[in-house]
C-alpha cells in the first residue's frame, strides 16, 4: 500500500514533468552511460515488470487495458525504444569519428542486397504479421465507438482524440486561444521553419549527436516532454474534471480540488501594494504587459550577446530571431507550468473583459 502511494504522489505534473525533463538533459549530458545495450535492457526490463505488476492492481488494469488507451501503453514502449535506439547509434558514431574510423551507416551501406528476393520478402513477411497483429488486435478488443451524442449528458471526464491531449493539458495552464490556436499554429510553423533556419549539414544522413547536441536537445525537449509526456499524462493520469489522479488511485468522480490560483496583478496591487485593483484593465495588467513585452523583446538580444553568440554568427540577425522566438514560445509552456506549481500563478496578464489572457 505504501509503494502504490509513494507512485501516485511521484506521478503527479509537477513532479513528473520535472523529473522526466531533469533525466533527459543529464542522458544528453552523459550519453556514453545511458544509451547502451545494457541500460536500454536494464530500463526496458524494468518498464515491462512495472507494467507486469501493476496491471495486478483493479485501478490501474482498468485504465490501460481501455481500448482507448491501448495503443498508448504501446507508445510508452515505442517512443522511448527509438529514441534510445537512434542516440545509441549516435554515440557508436561519435565514438567512431573521434577515432578516424568511418561512420556505421557506411560500413552498412558498403553491403548491397538485392530487392527481390530479399527485400520484397521481408515487406512480405512484415505485412503478414502486422495483418495478423490486426485482426487479433480487433478479436480481442472492442472497438471504442460510443452511442450517438447526447447534449444533455456529456461525458466525464470529457476527453479530446489522444493526439490532441497534449493541447488539452496545456489548457489547464493557458487560454484556448493561446492552448488551441497559437500554440499548435506556432509548432507547425516552427516545423516548417527548421529547413530555413538550421541549414548545417552535419548529421545528414547518419546518426551524430556530438555534432548536433543543441538541435537534438531542444528538439527531444519539444517533442518528448512538451508534447509525449502531455499526452500520456491527460491518458492515464487525468480523470473526472480533469482532476488529477494516480495510476493506482480510483477515479472518483466526487473529488474536490481547491482553486486558489492569483493574478500577477493580484500579487503586485493587491499583495504587494497593499491596495485595490485599478478599474482600468491597461493600467491593471501593466506589469504583465511589462513582463511579455520583456520576455520577448529583451531576451533574445541578451542570447545573441552570450549564451547564444555562437547561433547568432552563423545564423545571421534574422534567422537568429525567428529561432529565438520560436525558442522562447516554447519555453513559455514550461515557465508557466513551473509558477502555477510554485506560486498558483493563474495568468501574466489577465483582461477577461476582452477575452485577453496570457
């Protein structure tokens, strides 16, 4: 009983969202420790005997053997076997590169196999297992469809298709028009811009992590934490009023949580002043205009004088601020997760006369 609670209370956001960030840039730091054969056997055994046990207990097997969340229980597996696979790959070529010897992708290369038979038998052999895979998958579970949708009773908890779940657990720490449209518009078109903006050629074609270190971190960063970790939190860890609830805890639909999330401008007038908030909104929140404004403005040609100097050189000034503001939009999500934790800052700035929140 002790262990189950000691789990549920380590997997809460605040402390699994940072313990998960922490573990990926130290594997970054030391990568010769964690990415090899042996620590990838040591942690996949580990994940297979913790899902083993688990699923022992009534709570937990009744979350991820819904057949909705199936697939992701296979995604918890997935993600980190091809992450750890291609930085395995990348530090035996690192290894290789210090040593003069050439890359493993060109000693691969340097065997040629024929398409047929060879190729086109195993696509053959691959195909026939994936179809079996299927139709056993589709025996063995039933479908998740639901009756027709009914406007006077809605689902609790009400939960978006899995790939928007992500989108869906930033909305407790941002509005809808920032969680649902600027943010999902600002990692297409960061997507789309990283061609434009990162044209080194290192890494083309071969796995390299030593050469790559800052775009490979940022990138697993963006997409393993920010994005991965979000959905499988709001899967299993998010249940009735998207209230949060452990892997082993009984999702109780009657559960409270008390609400004492404070403005930035309650702090500052209300808290800090000592006096009432100002009637008008511009003068209200001019600390947090101050705040964003600061944020944006003012950071990046800090960067390009220090941290960054490197980038800015080589990229040139506009690339260089298209990167950084890319970059400081997506370490807002982080930011503002870790002052709800720690001070249950509600927004930076908050004029919910004009639907204006940040």
């Amino acid at each position: 009983m002790f262990i189950k609670d000691f789990i549920n209370a380590i997997t809460a956001p605040y402390f699994l969202i940072t313990a998960a960030a922490i573990l990926l840039l130290v594997s970054l730091k030391y990568p010769d420790k964690f990415y090899t054969s042996k620590s990838g056997a040591i942690v996949f055994a580990c994940m297979f005997g913790f899902l083993g046990i688990s699923v022992l207990d009534p709570n937990f097997r009744l979350i991820v053997t819904k057949a909705d969340n199936v697939p992701i229980v296979g995604m918890l597996f997935l993600v980190p076997f091809f992450t750890w696979f291609a930085l395995r790959e990348a530090v035996r070529n690192d290894k290789r590169i210090a040593e003069g010897k050439p890359l493993v992708e060109q000693e691969e290369t340097a065997d040629k196999v024929l398409t047929w038979p060879d190729l086109v038998y195993t696509e053959l052999i691959c195909m026939v297992v994936l179809t079996v895979v299927l139709i056993g998958w589709s025996m063995a579970l039933q479908a998740p469809l639901e009756e027709p949708a009914n406007p006077s009773s809605s689902p609790n908890p009400s939960k978006a298709p899995w790939y928007f779940l992500g989108l869906q657990e930033m909305l407790v720490y941002f509005d809808p028009w920032l969680a649902g449209v600027v943010f999902p518009g600002l990692i297409i078109v960061g997507l789309m811009a990283i061609p434009y903006i990162d044209t080194n050629p290192k890494g083309n074609g071969y796995f390299t992590l030593r050469e790559r270190r800052w775009e490979i971190t940022t990138f697993l960063f963006g997409f393993l934490i920010l994005w991965i970790l979000l959905v499988i939190l709001g899967t299993f860890l998010r249940g009735p009023n998207w209230n949060f609830f452990g892997p082993y805890e009984f999702w109780d639909i009657h559960k409270l949580e008390a609400l004492v999330n404070v403005n930035l401008s309650e702090y500052i007038w209300v808290k800090g002043l000592g006096m009432g908030l100002p009637k008008n909104p511009i003068i209200r929140e001019i600390f947090g205009f101050l705040v964003v404004l600061g944020y944006f403005l003012l950071i990046p040609p800090l960067l390009a004088k220090t941290w960054l100097k490197r980038f800015y050189q080589t990229l040139g000034p506009i690339r260089f601020h298209v990167m950084t503001f890319l970059l400081l939009a997506m370490t807002a999500l982080p930011i503002k997760m870790v002052l709800r934790w720690l001070f249950n800052l509600k927004y930076i700035i908050g004029i919910p006369e004009y639907f204006f929140n940040i």
